[in-house]
C-alpha cells in the first residue's frame, strides 16, 4: 500500500520539536507495518532534503521562535484575509493547483495521511483525494481556547479565540471525512466526539531512546527543563515553573533550561539558566540530576514526558504532562500538581542524587511496551483502511514536470 504521508514540514533529521518527534515515528511505524510511504511538506529554511522518498514543496519559514514581529503581523493578515488560522494560512503559498501538479510526482497512491491538522485546513482538496488517515497530534480548537484563557493581552485573547472556533469546525470536517483517526491520547478521542467511533484508534509513541545509558557521573545542573516554548502550551507550563516553582526551591539547586522562545525568556530567580536551542537535546537532559515535567495545559502526548522515560531519568511531572501514557508508571518518577509540592519533589530526588543514590533506570521496557502498542494500533487502522481503499491514479504531469521534479525515488 502506497501512502501520501502529508504535514506541513518534511523531516530534516534534526527533530527537535514534538511534533517532528511524532511525526518521524508514525511514518517510520507505517513503514515498519508494510506500508511504502511518500513524504510530502515544505522544508525549513537551510534543511537538507530527506533521504526518504519525498515531494519537496520548497522552502518556508513558519516557526514563529524564528519570526520577527512584522512577519508574525502579515501572518495575522493573511489569516483574516483567507479567513484561516495563523498555522493554515501561512502555507497557502504555493497555491492549489501548484500542488496538484506535485502531487503527481509522487505517482499512483492508494491512501493520504495527513498528520496535524494545518495542510488539510490551507488545501481543503487534499482530504478527497484518496482514502485517509488523519493524524490528530492535539485537540487544535482546545489548545487554542486554553491559550485565550492565558493570554495577556485583549488582542492576543480575541486572536487565540478566533482560532479556536475555527480549528474547531475543521477538525469535526476531517472526523466526519477521514477513514481512520489516529488520535495521540485517549483522552483527545473523547474530545473529538470519536468515543464510541470504530474508526477512532489512538495511537501510543515511542522516540526510540530505551535502552541503558553510559553515565560518567558529570552532572551540568540539579534540574533540566526541555521544549519548544515558542508553543503557547509548553511557554505556560514554563511560566508557572518560573514565577511559582522556582522560587521555592532551595538557593543551591541550580535549573537548566534549553528550547527556542518566541521572544525574550522570562524573568527568572538566580539559579535559573536559559541555554537557547541545543545542538543534542538527548545529551543535555541526561547532564541534569532530576527532569522537569512542568506541563500545565494543551492536549495531546508529551513527547518529552516519553523521551524522559525511556530514557530513565528521574523526575517530577504535573498529571498533565502524563495524559495519554498508562498507569504502570516508573519509581524513579514523583506526580505533583501544586507547586510547593512540586518543588519539594524536586529538592528531595536532587539531594538523593548528590548523596549517591541511584536513580536512573532502564527504560528499555517502557520504550518496548510503547513501541509494541504504535505497532498495534497504526497495523489496525491499515487494516480498517485496506477494506475501502483502492489505489488512485495521478492526473498526467504537466509538460514541464520533469524540470521541476524533486521527488527522492
């Protein structure tokens, strides 16, 4: 079964967000399950094309950490204009019939993943081309009424609204249209309406990092910290990390915090460090003692809550940053949702680990278990799909395809 797996950016071999995290494990997962994908996305500004078959949109620059304030303002513009979200409406460059023209590049398909929601908004075709399998990684709409919640500004708080009432109308379409919904945590089923829905199978992550670890005992910092804050639902659990859970820890544990800002980080106590976008994010959260899991809103999995795991690193998470994993749970990991508590999760596994007390685990039976339920899950959506699909043949390329092709065979 040949698949048109569709997202807004093509792997660059640097996934570094969650989202490209997720991605590379779904179609990686596909491809272990018997399907022959072909990627389809732009690609970031300076990223090499990937080595696996693919169809190269272009370049485009759509990371908001990498945007100044007057391209996030044409940003805004153009979404009005178009009447799309923000993350739609910037990949509505190259137009529909460009794409179509693309599209056939990459030959006779018989499926269209579309992971996330923003390619399908901006190309509202793509979801009647074929059989699909929609990847929802967030309850979109949620995520962007939470972030209305939080917002500081009147402005922010009217655009963040916006959006969730959109997303929201969006992502009911592709439910209603898909042939199989892969959601990333039950929970995100539920609040899709797909509860009782047949076609509605969640889907388990793993980032492939289980397994012991060499440990030369050199710790850079008490607690690490990792994201992408340039997200409004991770730059809110930061937030509350900063301004209520910092403080309260002892003046000697020293916070090192890695990951892109849109903007400036926050004002944070003394002990707290920011070290910007990291060039190996799996070697900088094992240099700290203690990992923290500060998640305080959006939907979805934390893929950095799983990383962390199997990795088997200690650590203090909020209930939240645990949504979508099962109850079997390390020991090495403390649950808190206040943030004295919090806090004193924290200091009391660092001091454990100065006095010499082993704490890191092996996460290779918790990286297997995730492994073994992606596996099982998108083997059953292939199923549901290969009952309908039936493979479709692309319209015949324009004349000058050829000199524009692009597509890795």
């Amino acid at each position: 079964m040949h698949l048109l797996f569709i997202s807004s950016l093509l792997p660059d071999g640097r996934s570094s967000t969650g989202f490209e995290i997720a991605n590379r494990a779904i179609s990686e997962g596909l491809e272990a399950a018997g399907a022959r994908l072909t990627l389809v996305g732009f690609r970031r500004p300076g990223a090499l094309p990937p080595e696996r078959a693919h169809v190269d949109l272009g370049e485009l620059a759509i990371e908001n950490g990498a945007a100044g304030r007057a391209q996030k303002i044409r940003w805004v513009l153009d979404a009005w204009r178009s009447g799309l979200p923000v993350g739609s409406a910037k990949l509505r460059g190259l137009g529909e019939a460009a794409l179509r023209a693309r599209l056939t590049e990459a030959g006779p398909f018989d499926a269209v993943v579309l992971s996330s929601v923003q390619m399908p908004i901006a190309y509202p075709f793509l979801s009647t081309l074929a059989p699909v399998i929609f990847v929802a990684h967030n309850v979109e709409h949620l995520s962007a009424a939470e972030n209305a919640e939080h917002a500081r500004s009147r402005v922010a708080r009217f655009l963040y609204r916006r959006e969730a009432k959109l997303l929201r109308g969006a992502e009911a379409r592709l439910c209603r249209e898909a042939a199989v919904i892969h959601s990333l945590a039950a929970e995100d089923a539920r609040n899709l309406g797909l509860a009782d829905d047949p076609r509605s199978i969640p889907l388990s992550l793993t980032v492939g990092h289980g397994g012991p670890r060499e440990d030369d005992g050199t710790r850079a910092a008490d607690v690490v910290m990792i994201g992408t804050w340039s997200w409004a639902p991770n730059r809110a659990g930061l937030d509350w990390f900063v301004e209520s859970v910092a403080p309260l820890l002892p003046a000697d544990v020293t916070v090192a915090i890695a990951g892109r800002f849109d903007g400036a980080p926050p004002a944070a106590p003394p002990q707290v460090s920011f070290h910007g976008r990291v060039p190996d994010a799996q070697a900088f959260v094992r240099s700290g003692r203690v990992v923290a899991l500060a998640t305080r809103g959006g939907t979805g999995v934390q893929l950095k809550t799983i990383e962390t795991l199997e990795e088997g690193m200690p650590a203090v998470a909020t209930p939240l940053a645990l949504r979508g994993l099962g109850a079997v749970l390390p020991s090495n990991l403390r649950v808190a949702s206040d943030p004295g508590a919090f806090a004193a999760a924290l200091a009391d596994l660092v001091r454990r680990e100065r006095a010499g007390e082993t704490l890191r685990l092996d996460g290779r039976a918790f990286a297997q278990r995730q492994a073994g339920d992606l596996q099982r899950g998108l083997k059953q959506g292939l199923a549901r799909l290969a009952g309908s699909a039936e493979p479709v043949l692309a319209q015949p390329e324009p004349a000058d395809a050829a000199s524009r092709r692009t597509v890795a065979r």
